[in-house]
C-alpha cells in the first residue's frame, strides 16, 4: 500500500460491501475521524487514511502550507496534486485487496481531507460515487485540466461549513455548491454555528444522507 491506513471492518457481510474512506485535516492522523467510525452505517468498510507528508514535530499533511512575510498563505499546488493521485491509486489497491463495490465508494473529508477529496472525485470520478465535504473548499487548480470533459454526472455531494470557521472561510466553502451545479452534479449544502469542526447535528446530518442516497 502507498498509504498507511486503519480499518473497520462491515458488521454486515455482503458479496460486495460499500466503502467510506476518510481523508483527515492538516496536522492531524488517521486516528482522528476513525473516532467516528462506529457511528456510521454497519455494511460499510470504513477506511481511514493517513496523509504522506509528515509535519514536526506530530502530525501529517496532504501538501503543505506556506506563509510569506506578510502572513499570506500558500498551498504547494504540486504536493496536492501528488496526494490526489495517491488517493486514487490507494482506491485501486484497497478495491483490489478487500471485497468492496468499486462503485460504491464514497470521500468523506475534513479541511484539507476535504481539498483533496473534491479534486480526487472530479479528477476521477470513475472510482468514485459520492463526497461528504466537512469544513473545506474546492482548489480548482488541483483537478486534472480535463476534468470537465469525465464521465462524472453520477457524482453527488455532502457539503458542510460552520459559519463562524476561523480557519476556512465561510465564503470560501459557500462556492463549492455552485461549482457542482454548473458541472451537472448534485450537491447539498448545509451550514451549522460553529467553529471549523464537526457539531453533532451535521455528523448526524451527512450520516442520514450516506443513507438517502445509496
């Protein structure tokens, strides 16, 4: 495996079993959304990986983030668009590995998880069914240049912000919902009053859409 990752196995055994696989934020683990995992739907594996690039003196990234003298700040374009198709690559592998349905298999991200789970979907929505999009926002400039011409229209979407994030801002998520639209997509949005996490009311909400959208 090109990733380091934790498991859960479905309660349920079917032939073929559905697949969430969780993506977390900057500076974080594997560990972090797995705490969830009980929480979700039993006939899904769930999947939680850990991303490529360490930070010290704890903690892993997807890309990392620069700050210029006057405190502006900067993704490293290429080292996103590198984890992106880690990510898809990792999808092939664990398809592969274990019992899984290949199309249906769903993102759920959180911040940078979420950047990077928006460009793997539209930069190869064949692998991909659906997105639950916690607390992020879509980086046109990581999706593959030809992303618009994808079989993709099978692609729908979770999408979740809290109004007063300090780290994200709340315009910033607020475009993904339109972006998706104009693509043909679907995609629900949502916003709740909180900081940049996960209050109870959304994690409840994007479960009961895991289950409305099967």
């Amino acid at each position: 495996m090109n990733l380091h990752y934790i498991i859960k196995e479905p309660k349920i055994k079917q032939e073929q079993n559905p697949v969430i696989i969780l993506l977390h934020g900057y500076g974080s683990n594997e560990e972090d959304l797995f705490s969830f995992a009980t929480e979700l739907p039993e006939e899904y594996y769930i999947i939680s990986v850990r991303a490529p690039y360490d930070l010290k003196p704890y903690g892993h990234a997807w890309y990392a983030i620069h700050f210029d003298a006057d405190e502006n700040k900067f993704s490293d374009d290429v080292q996103a668009r590198e984890s992106r198709d880690l990510i898809a690559t990792f999808i092939d592998e664990i398809t592969d590995k274990y019992p899984i349905d290949k199309n249906k298999v769903t993102l759920v991200g959180f911040s940078q998880g979420t950047i990077l789970s928006y460009a793997t979907a539209l930069s190869y929505p064949e692998k991909i069914a659906r997105v639950v999009a916690l607390s992020g926002y879509l980086n046109e400039q990581i999706i593959v240049e030809d992303y618009q011409t994808k079989n993709n229209k099978h692609l729908q979407f979770f999408i979740s912000h809290g109004t007063v994030d300090q780290v994200i801002p709340l315009d910033w998520a607020k475009k993904a919902k339109p972006f998706m639209e104009n693509l043909g997509l679907k995609a629900e949005y949502r916003e709740y009053p909180v900081g940049h996490g996960v209050a109870p009311q959304n994690f409840y909400d994007f479960k009961n859409w895991l289950e409305q959208t099967k």
